[in-house]
C-alpha cells in the first residue's frame, strides 16, 4: 500500500509536469497543427499506455473530421483520413460530449462504422492493423464550442489505460480547447484589422486625391472669378497672365485624372495591349514635344544608337509611360535642367533610360516608390501636386509588355528611371493570340530597319 501511496505521488508529479509543459507550449508563437504536435509528443512521452495518438478537429467546411496532429501514424498518409459526424470512435465521443476508456471489444464495436477507405489509411498510416488493445478519446471542448477530439491508443501493450487517466488526459483536451479557441479568435481578429487597415488606406488615399484635385480646381475658380469681376478693368496683359494660369492648371487636372483612370483600368484588369511594330525614339520625341509646350527651363537629349530595334508593343500605352515618366522629371526638377533619353540594346530586350537633374529621392524612398498613391513628402512650404498614381501605372504598363521598371536616385542630385522591354511580346494567354502573330512580324521587320537616327539629338 506504501509502495503504492509512492507510485502516486510519482505518478501525480509527472502529470502535474506535463500539464506545466503543455501550458507553455501554447503560449508559444506557432501554428495550430505545429502546436498540436508538439503537445502530442509530450503527451505520448509521459503517459505510458498512450503509444499512438491523434488529433481529430472538425473541419466545417469540408464537413469531416480531420487529424490535425498525429503521433505513431505516417504524417503524410494520415492527412488523407476524415472522420464524417458519427463515424467511428472520434465521431461518437464528439456527439457525445464525454470522455471514453474503451477496451479492446468496446473499441471494435465503436470503429465498426468506420468506411472502408478510412479503415485502410489507418492501416497504412500505423503499417499494421489499426484495432488497438484500448482506447482513450477525450472530447476538446471549450464552452459553447466544439472542436473535435483527442484519441490516445494502445496498440501493444502491456500497459494499459486506467479510468484515473481520464480526468487528466480531459484537462491536457481543455488546454487544447483553449489555445484552439485563442488562435481562431486571434485569426479572425487579423483578418478584421486587415480589412480596416485597407479601408484606412483607401479613405486616406481618396482624401490625398480630392486635396490634390482641389488646389487646381480652386486656383482654376480664383482666376475665373477674379476675371468675371465687372468693378475691376484687368490690363491685357493679366487678362493674358490669368488664362495662361487657368490654362495650366486645367492641364494639371487633366493630367491627374487620366492617371486615376489609367489606374482604375489597370485595376479592373482592363490593360488590354494592342502591339504593333513601335520605334521607341519617335514615341520619346513625341512626348517631348508636348512638353516643351510648357517648360522652357528644361532641357532634352533624345539619344538612341542608329540600329536601335523596332519593338512590338503597344504605342498608346508606351506614350503613357514616357508621359508619366517625363512629366516626372520635369515636375521633380523645379529649378530646371537637362533630361537625357537614352536608348540601350541589349541581349534580349531594350532600355530605356531617363535621366534628370532634379531634386532626387532618398533611399528610404526609393522602395515602395512604384506602389499605388505613394508620395514622399514634399519639403516645408513646398508643394508639387500629384496622385501617386503615375509611377504604379507605368510599371502595370511596362509589365504588361513583359518589361521591368526600376529607378536609381541621388537624394539633391537627380534621379534616372529606366525601363526594360523584350523585342517581341510573348503569348500570355488565349487573348493574346493576336499578338503574338503580329509580334513575329515585328521580329521578321527588325533585320531591315531603316537607319534613322535620333542620335544626339539636342532639343
Ligand atoms: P502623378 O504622377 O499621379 O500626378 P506623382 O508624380 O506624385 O503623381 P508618381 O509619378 O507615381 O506620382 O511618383 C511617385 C512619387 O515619386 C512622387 O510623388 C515623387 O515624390 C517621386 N518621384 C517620381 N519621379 C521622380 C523624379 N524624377 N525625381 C524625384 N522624385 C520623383
Ligand atoms: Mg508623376
């Protein structure tokens, strides 16, 4: 009787360890089915008849039982098994909301509903018979909720469960019950403060982009009303002055909203390329064109080697990236300066580089510089107006013409954007068919290009 006093205090200890064990095993930072597992092996390594052991948690939306972590079965084969409601051992003991010690005959008679193809994985998974000598299922429970159950085997002896196993195997499920019950909440929890925090983004971004669109629209409104003023006699030459600001800013809204444009079309996946052959330099000259209508503190080198390839793209969209690409330098350079267009060829692809003189980006950043409504503040007292928009539609463009955008930038010293874009578009999909027949007959056309140059060429 002594000696089994002792064996007690032995055996009380050992529990009281492992539930300590178990208790801070949860609170470690892991995912669910690494954290089931590791309690399974400390369980397995203490309790002496548990020699096999699983994990069934209900999985509602395939409607099944699942082993979620496995001890003594091949990981992998046991990922196959699933328990419908009611079925066998783990089906019954969910129902019923018990804790089980069934001996070998009572095990036989709780798996015998068991299907066939659930039968033969279990065999598989242990490589020998799955009908243990007795089994210990506890449900895991956590108040109100349900989430499956914990079943511990003894597949050969000799030791076996005892009914004082069961009160303690059930404390070790209702820890599980409520890490299960923690990890959901904190996943649902994520998932929530992941939807608030776009929506954030979202509201905060709109607000950027109405403050943006507001300074031209109030500039535009002063200058008409002032204009529109009958008391006042305004000279021609600010009549002249007066138009000219209007003129400009309506150029700046117009600008900004292509661009919102641009991007809710990138948005809506409606980026549809139609690609044809495309010299990329007159493109460049064209688009320096239009902006040398407003600046004439800038200054541009268009310059591109003689035997620079004619590429198969899509014009209207290239003609953006240039316009997204230029305007920012230009708009980036507020005193002025050269901006360089240079064409390279390379192996594969050719490049595009746009170099200019203007007020730089520091390193911090350069990195989500592409990613949509990004803005480095401007200085104090110093505002360029923009959406954040030019940059994200440019790469979708380039993107879409299995290019790469990057940029490199010496804060106070300039910045120089450069953009890849393969000589002929690859088939994406179906869609894409067309472009690909049209994209051959740009390759075929590359070998006897004509040699004009644009080389050099000072504006
Ligand atoms: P939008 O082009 O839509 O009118 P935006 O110019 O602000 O607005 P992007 O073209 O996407 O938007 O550029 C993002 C940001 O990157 C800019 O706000 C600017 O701070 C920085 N940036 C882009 N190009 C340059 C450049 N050449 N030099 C310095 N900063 C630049
Ligand atoms: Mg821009």
């Amino acid at each position: 009787m002594v000696q089994s006093e002792k064996e007690k205090v032995v055996q009380l200890e050992r529990q009281l360890h492992v539930l300590n064990e178990v208790a801070r095993t949860i609170t470690y930072p892991l995912k669910l089915p690494e954290m089931l597992n590791r309690v399974m092996d400390t369980i397995i390594g203490v309790i002496e008849p548990a020699e096999v052991g699983l994990v069934m948690l209900w999985d509602q939306s395939a409607g099944l039982f699942r082993a979620e972590a496995a001890f003594g079965y091949d990981k992998e084969v046991i990922k196959q098994f699933g328990l419908r409601a009611g079925e066998s051992i783990t089906g019954k003991v969910f129902d019923g909301g018990k804790a089980v010690l069934l001996s070998e005959a009572e095990v036989a008679h709780a798996m015998a509903d068991i299907r066939p193809g659930n039968y033969s994985i279990l065999e598989r998974s242990l490589g020998r018979t799955p009908l243990p000598l007795s089994t210990l299922a506890v449900p895991i429970f956590a108040q109100e909720q349900k989430f499956g159950v914990l079943v511990l085997e003894t597949i050969k002896g000799p030791a076996l469960f005892s009914p004082e196993d069961l009160p303690f195997v059930q404390s070790l499920a209702d820890l599980l019950a409520l890490a299960i019950d923690r990890m959901r909440l904190q996943a649902k929890s994520d998932i929530k403060r992941e939807i608030k925090e776009v929506e954030r983004l979202r509201a905060e971004a709109l607000a950027t982009l109405s403050h943006e669109l507001r300074m031209p629209l109030t500039a535009i409104k002063g200058y008409t009303t002032a204009l529109l003023m009958e008391e006042i006699q305004w000279s021609e030459e600010k009549v002249d002055q007066f138009l000219r600001m209007i003129d400009s800013e309506s150029d700046n809204m117009q600008s900004m909203i292509k661009d919102i444009l641009d991007s809710s079309l990138v948005d809506v996946g409606q980026l549809k390329l139609e690609p044809q052959p495309v010299r990329v330099q007159y493109i460049a000259r064209e688009v320096v064109d239009e902006i040398l209508r407003y600046t004439q503190i800038h200054h541009f080198i268009i310059d591109f080697p003689a035997n620079f390839p004619i590429i198969d793209a899509d014009p209207r969209w290239i003609k953006q990236v240039f316009r997204n690409i230029l305007e920012n330098a230009v708009k980036y350079s507020p005193e002025g300066g050269l901006i360089v267009i240079k064409g390279q060829i390379r192996r594969d692809d050719i490049v595009i580089k746009v170099a200019d003189q203007g007020v730089g980006i520091s390193p911090e950043d350069l990195i989500p510089l592409f990613e949509k409504f990004y803005r480095v503040k401007s200085a104090e007292g110093f505002h360029i107006s923009g959406t954040g928009l030019g940059l994200p539609v440019a790469r979708s463009i380039v993107e879409a013409h299995g290019g790469r955008i990057w940029v490199e930038s010496q804060e106070g010293e300039g910045t120089t954007l450069y953009f890849s874009m393969p000589y002929v578009l690859e088939a994406r999909d179906e869609d894409n068919r067309n472009d690909v027949i049209q994209g051959n007959f740009a390759m075929k056309q590359r070998s006897n290009l004509g040699h004009e140059s644009l080389q050099s060429d000072n504006l």
